[in-house]
C-alpha cells in the first residue's frame, strides 16, 4: 500500500525482475499531489451536476432523491420495504421504536425467468402477490403501513414517491415499464388484487439506504457509500445549492452517480493501458470510467490484464500463460484479497511506524523512537515533579500501550504469510507453472491495483466531506459514513488504506466510518420512518398556525 516505508511485499524478488516489473505498475502509483487534482476536478463536477443548465452535460449526474433528512432517533412506528434488484426480491417488515429496530422480519421471494422477461402487468402482479402472502403471515393485512421500495435500476425521480424507470439492467426485460412511474405500477397492482393497502411510499436508491440505515445508529451520518461490484456514494447537500429543484431552505440527499466521473475524459491521464483495455472491452464503452477503475466488477480483470503483460515480457511463469489466464474474467477480484493476506495487512496498518528491512532479521520502527523519546520526557517529568498518582496513572497507560504494540510487531513477525499460500493456490488453480518468486510478483500486482482503488476512492470521499465542511462555512467538520460493498467487507488492507488517505486529503475532517447494516431493507424503511417524521412535523406546524389565527 501507500506510504513511505519500504514495501515488504518486495521481499524475495530479483532486482532486476523488480526493476523491470516496477515499470508497468508505477502506472498505478498516484502521489498525493495527483490526487489533490484528481478531487479539484471532481469538485468542479459536482457543481456542475447540480446546476440546472451544465447537470445535462455534467459526468456526475448529482441527482436529487428528495430526502430531506436524516434519521434523528425519535422515528417510531411499523413500517414495509420492499427490495428489488435481481433474480429474488424482499419483503421486510421493520418495527422502530426509542432508537432501536425492534424487530425486523423478512421474507425472500424468487422472481421467475419468464416474469423477469414478461410484461410490466405480470411483474408487480407477482411482487403484489408476494406483498399481500407476507402481511397474512405477519398479520399485518388489516394495516396500512408505509413503505420504502429500494428499486435497484436506473430512474430519474421526480418526488420521493414519484420515480421512472430509464432502462432495464441485470438481466430485467419488462415491457410497458420503461418511461414509466414505477411506483404508480406497484400501486395499481395492489388495487388489482384488493384485499390490502400500503400507505405512501418511498422510493430508494441503494446508497441512500445505506446512509439512512447507518443515521439511524449515528445521527451525524450524512454520507453513504458503496463499493463493492459498483460503487456510488450520496450525502446531505444544501438545498440552496441544488439548482433543479425548487426550494432554498433546509438539505436534500443527492446520489451522486460518482462512477460516472472521468467520462467526459477529465481522467485520462491517470488511466493506465489496462484501464483502458478493460474500458475498450465492456458492455459499455466510455461509460462509468471511474467505477471501471476501482470497483470489484473491474480490479481481477485489472490484474489479470497486468499478469499477461508480465508473461508476455517473460517476466512470470517463464513466459508461458495458461490458457485460463487469457480468458477475460478469469481472475476474480475475490482472488485479490484472498492473496493479500491478513498478515501483511498489518504490515501495511503499521508501514508508517514500522518496516522489515530484506533479508535482515531485525526489526527497525520508528515508533520505537517514538517511544524512547516519550518514556524519556515521562520519567524526566515524573522525577522532576515528585510523581503524582495522576502523573503515574498516565505513565501506566503509556507502557501497557507500548507493550501492546511490542507483542504486536512480535506476532506479526513470526505470523505464516497465509497470502503466499493463497497466491500459489490461485496459479495452480489457473493451471500456470508458477516458482516462489512468481507468487509474490503476483501479490505485488494485487497490491498496486487494489491500492490505488482505495486511494482513488477516498479521493472522492475527501471531496464530499471537503464540499460538506465549505458548505457548512465551519473550520473543523465531523461527521460519519454509512459504508457498504463486498471490496470494503471483504479486501482486508482495503478499509485502513481508504481511511489514511481520506485523514490526508482532508485533514480538517473527522470522519468516523460506521459498516451499514442491510442499507437496502432497513435503510429503505428508514426513509420512510424520516419521510412520515417530517411529515407530522409539518402537520404540527400547519396546526399551530391556524390556532394562532383563530
């Protein structure tokens, strides 16, 4: 990963084969005066996005969600949501009360090949079918709740409960709902079957469901992000910024579409020949260019593009590639952090403060220094003031924090490298005749691209904590983000190189990340518990304004 201390990942390979490997994944190597222009030019794409003459033109759509809050705790009630977005769909049923989800239950049902290709009609037929079986199972018929509906595929929403589908994805291909109010057709099925009603609903994007989810435990989340297969990110914007709705008082969420960044070309001079190949290859070309740099869809194929240059420059498995290395997708992403084993993990954790200096068995840190000099000042002081308990209390905390962080380098040390092993395992498994020094050339790859995905990632990160902070006119921010995606779950160096590089970045911002828990279920019933919250506040409002008239 980043960072000025040697790379222990570089242990064991040639010099020469170093040299000459090095040369291809400098690409991936971004300083971070690099990304401090990489976030100017995406915060120049956020204005634009959400102007109201450059949105149309803009490779960041901002689009708005109008959702006007975040949770503040006091949300009560039952609510439905309802989770489409692939081949099974949800139903859930959440319960909230005094800061807590009380209860949840769900129900997952399968949607046919012959719906998901069907018409519009048989689609929200079947997903009203499968609504009404869960309230009988629930008792919950002769209710009428409100419901969330995370409706996973591209929409322009015009209202919270008023959203049109664009075009169909994964797999979908429904007639007679393209173009059309998606909750409008989810609302006449349920009039067709008549034996239940829901109250108002709520459409939810993903990634809005995450922040909402991860506001409910943290109320200063006002920021959601996902990367996993994709990634995307949203947070809580000014109104009086957001040009194409009306309004100037209060916030609204915008779903930034950041994977669109670069499309309009302002990213290629960090694109590498194989970003480009890979970009060149998809289902489509010069669309989503930065999702297509950092998301799990795209990094195994990044990686595997990589190990065929190499071998074709004779630098790994003696120039011969299996013919599993030459089929596209072969290499998955899962592959990555699987090589990038947990033990060198901590390495990178502590690469700041400590490094293994090859083919020496010492250790050298600089937190060792950094240790002798404030056991020095602690004693020099407690002997100079006589000592108080206080003073010893301190000093006890110092010592058991330095031996903690003894035993740790002592671990680390003498831990088996389970990625060495998992990287052979990989090569056999794609049938290549691979030695030692090929399994660590491979793990040095997954870490150059796994490393700049996490550096890029927080570029734009930074930049919206950056855009919150200006916003708010505040010197200091803090804040929290709601995070959600398989590369972010499961990459274990992933999540600390992410979180070094925002503190870089943006140094004025205390950001705390908080994992969301099912942001597409319990977020999308969030939404609709802040969504009826404001509601009733406004009611209240309304009253009193007509009691004071009278």
């Amino acid at each position: 990963m980043s960072g000025d201390a040697p790379n222990p990942h570089l242990e064991g390979i040639p010099a020469d084969t170093l040299r000459k490997v090095q040369t291809h994944l400098d690409q991936f190597q971004l300083p971070l005066e690099k990304l401090q222009e990489v976030s100017a030019r995406l915060m120049k794409d956020l204005v634009r996005g959400l102007g109201k003459q450059t949105h149309h033109r803009a490779p960041v759509k901002m689009l708005p969600t109008f959702v006007r809050a975040t949770p503040d705790g006091t949300e009560r009630g039952d609510f439905l949501a309802l989770d489409l977005g692939g081949t099974n769909f949800r139903v859930l049923h959440v319960r909230v009360e005094e800061q807590k989800v009380l209860k949840m239950d769900s129900q997952i049902c399968a949607i046919p090949q012959s719906i998901m290709l069907g018409t519009g009609k048989q689609l929200f037929d079947h997903i009203a079918i499968c609504l009404g079986e869960f309230l009988d199972s629930q008792n919950l018929k002769g209710k009428t709740l409100p419901l969330g509906f995370t409706f996973s595929f591209p929409c322009e929403q015009k209202e919270i409960d008023k959203s049109f589908l664009i075009r169909w994805t994964k797999g979908f291909n429904c007639s007679g709902v393209e173009g059309k109010d998606v909750v409008k057709l989810l609302k006449e099925a349920i009039e067709r079957r008549g034996d239940y009603r829901i109250g108002s609903v709520a459409m939810v994007n993903d990634t809005v469901g995450t922040m909402m989810s991860c506001g409910y435990k943290d109320q200063s989340c006002e920021i959601g992000m996902i990367i996993g297969t994709g990634t995307n990110a949203c947070y809580m914007e000014e109104m009086k910024n957001v040009k194409r709705v009306e309004g100037e008082d209060g916030r609204m969420c915008i779903n930034t579409e950041w994977g669109g960044f670069g499309d309009d070309g302002s990213l290629k001079d960090i694109q590498t020949e194989f970003d480009i190949e890979v970009d060149k290859t998809s289902i489509n070309p010069g669309v989503h260019i930065f999702e297509k740099m950092i998301s799990g869809m795209y990094l195994g194929e990044i990686v595997r593009l990589v190990l065929v240059q190499l071998t074709q420059d004779k630098l790994l498995f003696e120039g011969q590639a299996s013919e599993a290395l030459l089929i596209p997708s072969k290499f998955q992403t899962k592959f990555i952090s699987d090589i990038e084993d947990f033990s060198f993990h901590l390495l990178h954790l502590y690469q700041k403060y400590l490094w293994i200096q090859p083919n020496k068995n010492q250790i050298t840190t600089k937190s060792s220094l950094y240790f002798y000099e404030k056991t020095k000042l602690c004693f020099t002081f407690l002997l100079q003031s006589g000592g108080s308990l206080h003073d010893w209390v301190i000093m006890k905390s110092f010592l058991s924090s330095m031996v903690v962080f003894c035993i740790s380098c002592l671990c680390l040390w003498f831990r088996p490298d389970h990625g060495l092993e998992n990287a052979q395992k990989v090569l056999t498994h794609l049938d290549l005749k691979w030695n030692l020094v090929d399994a660590r050339v491979v793990r040095l790859v997954c870490d150059a691209v796994s490393s700049r995905s996490a550096r890029l990632c927080a570029t734009a990160l930074a930049t919206i904590a950056n855009r919150i902070r200006a916003n708010r006119g505040v010197a200091h921010l803090n804040t929290t983000v709601g995070v959600d995606g398989t590369v972010y779950r499961k990459h274990p160096n992933f999540s600390e190189e992410l979180q070094a590089t925002v503190r870089e970045l943006a140094p004025e911002c205390s950001i705390t990340f908080l994992v969301s828990e099912d942001g597409s279920g319990k977020g999308a019933a969030m939404v609709t518990a802040v969504a009826q919250r404001l509601a009733s506040q406004s009611r209240l409002l309304e009253d009193s304004d007509s009691e004071e008239e009278k």
